[in-house]
C-alpha cells in the first residue's frame, strides 16, 4: 500500500504526464545525457552549424536536481558549441529555461512540447522571446541525439 501523501503524488504525476508513469531522472544522468547529446551534435557538422548559427546564449536550469548547464556558439575553429555545467558562463544568457528534471526529461526526449509546458507552468523562461524563436525550434537537434542516448544507454527513463 503507501501513504495517502505518497498516493497523491503518483496521481499528481500521472495527471501531469496525461496518465502514463514518469521516470524519475537523477542530476548525473541528466548531466552525463546532456553532455553526449550536445557533443554529438557538436561532432555533426550540420546539426552543430545550424546551432551555432542562431548565435543565442542559452541556460538550462533543473533547479530539482541542481544542474545548471549554459550553452553558446564556439568560437574555436574545430568546435560548433561550448557549453559549461558550473552555472556561470562569463555573460549572461540571452534565454534562460527553469524546469524539474522530469520536464526536462520529457522536453529533451520530444515528449513535452515547451510551448504547452510554459502555458501550464511547468517550464518557466526569461530573456528575448527573439532568441527563444531563433534557438528552440535548432534544439530539435539536441533533443534528437538526447533521445537516442536515453533508448541506448537509460532506457527506464524512456517516456
């Protein structure tokens, strides 16, 4: 059985995730995901060009498991992005994104559209909605890698 406090939290989740279960996501396994997605895409010479394109300063912020990760085009010659997970770029973030881990997961999977997720709150923003325009529809790039990290190495946090 459980608590009623422990059952109303599962329903609290489920309702959140239109009635499916969702993975709970550790601060490592998001950072160690996020890491191989924006590194694969940085190797890929079209995904990695069209992200350094759009040119924005990006933070995410999963204040649940306390990982920060800033994101900004790369002025190396070899290199598309550079993105850091110590909370502080050097410059401020033209678009910031504040989400739970379990948002995170789902947006990062293609599961969570941010649009929807803004509306209801689960996903907060601040800075220019310009670069937001610019940058989210080139994360599709990120998300696409991130997806197949999570099928090949985390698949229970599949959603």
């Amino acid at each position: 059985m459980g608590t009623a406090e422990g059952m109303l939290d599962r329903a609290a989740l489920r309702r959140k995730s239109g009635g499916r279960a969702v993975p709970k996501v550790s601060g490592a396994q998001l950072r160690e995901l996020l890491d191989g997605a924006l590194a694969a895409v940085d190797a890929d010479e079209r995904a990695g060009s069209h992200l350094r394109a759009t040119g924005v300063r990006a933070r995410l912020r999963v204040p649940d498991v306390g990982l920060v990760l800033d994101v900004e085009p790369s002025e190396e010659g070899q290199h598309h992005l550079r993105w850091s997970f110590q909370g502080s770029a050097g410059t401020d973030p033209e678009l910031e994104l504040i989400m739970d881990s379990q948002a995170a997961n789902a947006y990062l999977q293609g599961r969570e559209s941010i649009a929807i997720a803004i509306a209801r709150g689960r996903v907060r923003t601040r800075g220019d909605a310009r670069c937001a325009l610019r940058y989210l529809p080139a994360m599709r790039f990120v998300v696409d890698a991130y997806r197949r990290l999570v099928r090949r190495d985390h698949p229970e946090l599949a959603v």
